[in-house]
C-alpha cells in the first residue's frame, strides 16, 4: 500500500479522532477560562483564605503531572465516592482543573501588570473601584494576556492527547490503532503530527491577527 | 474662602516617615508651588490631599469634607480634585476623546454627546483639537500632558493637583504645557504644583512652599521664597536648583 492509499484510507478515522481531540480541548478550555478567572479573582483578594486556597491549588496543578491528575480522577475519585463517570468527563475535568490553573496565574499576571498609574489617574477622577477595575485595567490586562493565553491553549490542544490514555479515540489514540493493523508507525505518527500541526498553526496565525488588532503599540 | 484644609499631616510607609505633621489652608483661586529636594515628601503631600496615599495621622479636608480612602463618599469627593501625573498616564486603550468623556458619562451621567461637546472645547482649549481621534501612543508627551490636563478639567474640579507636571518631557515641550498651566492659574483656578520649574513658581505662584524632610520648611510669596530665603537649607536649595 502506498502512502497516499494509506493516507486515503486512514484520513475519515483520523478526522474522527480530530474532532474528538478538538472537542475535549474547546470544553476543557471554555471550562478553564472560567476556573482561571475565578482562581485568579481569589488569589488577588484581600481576604487571605480565599488567597491560601488559590495557592494551594495552583501548587497542586503545578507539582502533580497531569497524567497523575486523570488518573485520579477518572480511578481514585471514582473509586473512593463510588460513582461512575465517562473517560470523557474525566478527562474535561482533568484538563480544565490542570488548565485552569496555568491560567489562573496567567490573568493574575496580567492584571498586576498594569501600571498602578492607570489605577490612580481614574480614581483621581472619580472612577470607583469596580468602574476602574472594568473600564481601566481589565481590557489593558487582556491585551497583556493574549499571547499567554494562545499559549496555554495550545498546550491545553497537545494535552489532550496524554489523558487518551483513560480510554477514548481522540486523535493519538486512533492514530495507535491504525497503526496496530497496518504496522506503518512512521506514517501514521507523521499524519498524525501533521494533524496537531495544523489546528495549532491555525490557532496561533489566528491569535496573532487579533493580536495585532488590539494592539497598543 | 479655605479650598483645603491640612491638620498634622503624617504619612509613614512602614518605618519610613515621609511626612512628619504638615499644616497648610490653601485658599480658594490660590496658586501654591510646592518645592524642595527629591525624596522631601512634596509628592507624597500633594497625593495626601486626593487621598491617592491615606494619611498615617492628621486630617485633609477639602471644602470642609474629610478626605479618607474609607468614606463612602471618596468617589464623589475626587471628582472635585482633578490631578495631573509626571507620567501623564493616559488610558493608552482609549481614544483621545474617550479619555475625556469616560469620567463625565460615568460619574457625572452625561450623555456622550453633552460630554464630547465637552471634551472638544477642552482640547481647543489646551490646542489640540485636531487630536480627538487619535490614540495617546501616536501623540508626544507634551501633546499627552495637555490631553491630561484636560482630561482632570472635564470633570469641572474645584482643585487641581499637578505632580511635577513637566519632570518627563523633553525640553522642548515644558514651555507648552506651562502655557495651559499659567492659563488655568490667570482663570482663578485653585492649584497646588509640586514642580522643579522654578521660573513657572516665580512667576505664577501666589504662595511657594519649601518642603523639607517631611515638613514646611520655609513658605511665602516667590520674591518672599526666591528672593530673601531665611533657612540655610532652603539658600542651599536654591543654589544647588540654580546650578543645574
């Protein structure tokens, strides 16, 4: 069979397992915004319990590989409480706990990135504190995090194929099965490389269109 | 009429003592230049009064109201004191325009036409019409200082607060922005100016106030200052100002 037999004959299965990769990573990622958002609001909060809980988690995502966390999850959790929950689900939690966290520390960054002059010119004009903090120095602190956040959601992209190994057909997983039949390893870990390549060439050239939209400089 | 009121101002950050009781009645259409050597505390004083920093001890009252960072009212109490910053800190993601009209339409409630109407006669007013469009990066820090100048004026103050207005721009575009300065002064605008230009304080101040060491070392009128200084600290001062 020649490459471009294998390559025809390969490619529906590979989409499939594509589109399964892509849809863990954009629940994961949506999910991760979210926990980063609201894990970066405790960890610049006055009160210091909501401060130490954001630590500890961003300490834990940080000190544990993500390999560990799915397994966890999907075994440890699941065992421990007695319920039962897809390789999926699993697998969204993982990725969106473990992302969340990276992210969490990303937006916190970008905010206190902001010079503290902006701050205090709208307060000097009488902005108060919430009008200051969305008018003033979210939308800067967003353009600071643009290419932090791409970043992480590329990685967050080429994760998803570690936590396959809890069981479901994304894109490595479907790519170790074709080559289980058809013993060709090298082309197929080649189309499938290809693959990843693409989405994530697309995401960043998208990223940085925006990137330059908002621009400030 | 008293415009501000300063009783036994202290200002410590940690254990370093800025401001070491300073007591002070600006008066209202009065201009006050506060000078005196880097690190004295003039700053730190003029932030005191919009409550920027939270006085340690003593009180600030501006038109009879007690300037603290906890009242209620903080927000409403800063619209009547608009401040001009060294670095100008413009909002770099707004328009020209924008940062002028953000504080009338979300304070004072004016609609965005009433506050770019506004807005267009400030900017005719500080020479830069022609820049409402524009994004603060694409304009020089003169042009920028003007805007925020005028930025602080939509806002109608009763005082205007200007920390070392001119330290960051290049030499060329002092005399720019001291022109919209001595303007503001001639229209009976009270103004207290932490500056370094000594020519703008002989000329405009009514009052020159010498801080030093976190206190009012020596104050009175510019000839009273500039030309018959009393203490040997404030003579050095003026020596080591008129050498550079």
């Amino acid at each position: 069979m020649s490459f471009f037999e294998l390559l025809i004959q390969s490619l529906p299965l590979l989409m499939q397992g594509l589109a399964l990769t892509l849809e863990l990573a954009a629940v994961s990622l949506l999910i991760a915004m979210v926990i980063g958002i609201a894990a970066s609001l405790m960890g610049m909060s006055k009160n210091p319990i909501l401060r130490a809980i954001n630590r500890a988690f961003v300490a834990i995502i940080r000190g544990t590989p993500l390999l560990v966390q799915g397994f966890f999850i999907y075994f440890g959790i699941t065992g421990i409480l007695g319920i039962r929950m897809t390789a999926f689900t699993a697998g969204v939690i993982a990725l969106s706990l473990n992302a969340g966290g990276y992210m969490s520390e990303i937006f916190r960054g970008g905010i206190q990135a902001v010079d503290p002059g902006q701050t205090e010119a709208a307060r000097s004009l009488g902005l108060s504190k919430r009008q200051t903090t969305w008018r003033i120095v979210i939308p800067q602190a967003i353009r600071i995090c643009i290419p932090s956040v791409v970043n992480q959601w590329c990685i967050t992209i080429k994760d998803t194929s570690i936590i396959s190994v809890l069981g479901f057909a994304e894109l490595t997983k479907i790519g170790q099965q074709i080559i289980a039949r058809t013993f060709r390893s090298f082309e197929v870990w080649i189309m499938v490389g290809v693959l990843y390549f693409i989405v994530i060439y697309l995401l960043t050239v998208l990223a940085r269109i925006v990137e330059r939209k908002v621009s400030l400089d | 009429m008293i415009k501000v009121e300063i009783r036994g101002l202290c200002k410590s950050f940690g254990k370093h003592e800025v401001l070491k009781g300073i007591d002070c009645d600006i008066e209202t259409g009065e201009v006050v230049c506060v000078i005196g050597p880097s690190g004295s505390g003039k700053s730190t004083f003029l932030r005191c009064i919009n409550c920027l920093e939270q006085p340690t001890s003593g009180t600030i009252k501006v038109d009879g109201h007690i300037m603290d960072e906890n009242a209620k009212n903080i927000d409403e109490l800063r619209e009547d004191v608009g401040m001009v910053f060294q670095q100008f800190n413009l909002f770099p993601h707004l328009s020209v325009l924008k940062n002028i009209t953000i504080a009338p339409v979300l304070r004072k409630k004016m609609s965005e036409d009433e506050a770019k109407k506004v807005a267009m006669e400030l900017l005719a007013r500080v020479g830069l019409a022609d820049k409402a469009d524009a994004m603060p990066r694409s304009l020089s820090g003169g042009q920028k200082q003007r805007v925020a100048i005028a930025r602080a004026l939509a806002m109608r103050p009763g005082l205007m607060l200007f920390d070392e207005p001119t330290s960051a721009l290049d030499p060329e575009m002092v005399g720019e922005v001291l022109d919209v300065m001595r303007q503001l002064a001639e229209e009976g605008m009270t103004m207290v100016c932490v500056t370094h230009e000594m020519g703008f304080a002989r000329q405009v101040a009514d009052r020159v106030i010498f801080v030093d060491g976190g206190v009012i070392a020596e104050e009175g009128t510019p000839s009273e200052v500039f030309g018959n200084p009393k203490s040997q600290r404030l003579k050095d001062f003026l020596n080591a100002v008129a050498e550079a």
